[in-house]
C-alpha cells in the first residue's frame, strides 16, 4: 500500500466514523423502551415493538463497525496493515476502500 493510498483510507475511516457516530443518535432515540402505559392501540404497539427491534439490531450493527473502524484507525501506520490475516498477502486498495475494516482478503474472507 502507498503512502497516497494509506492516506487517503486514513481520511475515508476518520469519515465514516463521523458518519456512523451521528447515525447511532437517533437510533439510540428509537431503541428507548416503550411503556405499558403508552396510549397506542394493540396493532400499533405491536407495530412500535417491532419498529424497537429493527432499530436495535441496526444499532448493534453500527456499534460493532465503528468499533472495527477504530481498530482499523489505530492499526493504519503499522507496516502490516492491510495485509490478509489469513495468508498474510496484500488487501487490494480497492477492497479497503470499500471496507476499510476489512482483515481479510477477498478469498479468505469467501472461505470463512
């Protein structure tokens, strides 16, 4: 990996992070627990449980790769990064561009 490469996937990781941090707000606003007491009728309750469900795997999602993107910030000026974890051969630029997260390579990650 060049070093244009390296930063231009250091400043694509520092803006997804910004990204992912404003979209965790409003989903930790729609995870808050419903209460018994909330004047909705059956259908809509059910419906506002489920919508509650949604939100919280999407929560879970962003939480865990805004984790891995700060691991991968961290981990960005060691002189293996963006080497497979697996075979130990190159990431392609573009794979981690895409996801920046990434640890593998295309087809160790295929045959994980």
């Amino acid at each position: 990996m060049t070093d244009t490469e390296r930063a231009a996937l250091k400043e694509k990781i520092k803006e997804e992070i910004v990204n992912i941090e404003k979209a965790i707000v409003p989903l930790l606003d729609a995870t808050k627990p419903i209460s018994p007491e909330n004047s909705l009728g059956r259908i809509s309750r059910m419906d506002a449980i489920n919508n509650k469900g949604v939100a919280e795997a999407a929560l879970r999602s962003a939480k865990t790769k805004l984790s891995k993107l700060q691991i991968a910030l961290t981990k960005i000026d060691n002189p293996d990064f963006g080497n497979c974890s697996a075979c130990k051969n190159p990431i392609r630029p573009a794979r981690l561009m895409y996801m920046p997260e990434s640890t593998r390579c295309v087809r160790c990650a295929d045959r994980r």
